[in-house]
C-alpha cells in the first residue's frame, strides 16, 4: 500500500466497485428483481475482479466481454423510454446502481492518468469501462421503471 505509482490505487478502486456490486446483487436478491438483472450483477461483480488484474497481470477484459456489455446495454436501453440526463434518485437498488455509475467514472479518469503518467492501458479497458458506467445509468432508469419510481429528468441550468 506505499507504493507511489497508481497501480494501487487503480486496484482498491476496483476492488471496492466489485465490492458494490456484491452490495447491490445482495439488494436485488433480496428484494426479488428478475434473475436477468441478478445474473449480470453478479457478471459485473466478477468483470471488475476482471478488470482489477488487467493492469498488472494478464488482460483479462476480452471482446467477447464488451460485446457482452454492449448486448446488454442495447436491451435495457430499449426498455426504457429517457431523453436527456435524470436526478441519481429513486429506489434503493437505483440509487446503488448510479454510486457504482459514478465509482466507474473514477475508474475511468483513474485509467487515463495511468495510461498518462506510467503505462499504456489497452484500449479495451477503456471501452469496457466507459460503456459500463453508461449501462449503470440505463440499469438505474429501469431498475426505476422496475419498482415503479419515476425518473426525474434533471434541467441544467449551466448548459442548454
């Protein structure tokens, strides 16, 4: 934990994203969402294990993963009917699933500084990451829909 490049920090960061999706699988199991949303968080959980060790260890993010993502991105994102951006609000579940969208974002910028100051990050990750924090958000929008809690659109008053 003393070392002073970002290859730790990278780790803890997503270790503790596997760590919420452990916390939110738990959530929806508990409260009996369908075993298609149960099944990816618990995909999910591991991917970030996944995605932990890829830095320092063997890649281990491949195609088949992101185009994974990208099915189940696509199939959430037709059921939902959300035009702009929406409050992180709603049930409890949706409110787990927009702190992981976020926690990705660190994950994200946390890859850049990396693939800046020590290493080049196989693009992959990048890919794998940004997709799955835009699929948190359409998670969070149905999980809403789901438990029928409105999603709240959120009007910018900085940008048009």
């Amino acid at each position: 934990m003393d070392e002073e490049g970002l290859f730790c920090d990278f780790e803890i960061l997503s270790d503790g994203i596997s760590s919420y999706f452990g916390l939110s699988l738990a959530i929806a199991r508990d409260r009996a969402y369908p075993d298609d949303i149960c099944n990816i968080l618990e995909w999910l959980a591991e991917m970030s294990l996944h995605v932990n060790g890829s830095l320092r260890g063997k890649l281990a993010v491949e195609q088949k993963d992101l185009d994974r993502l990208y099915e189940i991105y696509y199939f959430y994102k037709d059921k939902i009917q959300i035009e702009g951006f929406t409050l992180p609000v709603g049930s409890y579940l949706s409110c787990h699933l927009n702190v992981l969208r976020y926690k990705t974002k660190e994950l994200v910028r946390l890859l850049h500084k990396i693939d800046q100051q020590q290493e080049k990050v196989p693009k992959i990750l990048f890919s794998f990451t940004n997709l799955l924090a835009n699929f948190l958000y359409v998670l969070s929008c149905y999980i809403n829909f789901l438990d029928r809690m409105e999603n709240k659109p959120f009007i910018s008053k900085s940008y048009r």
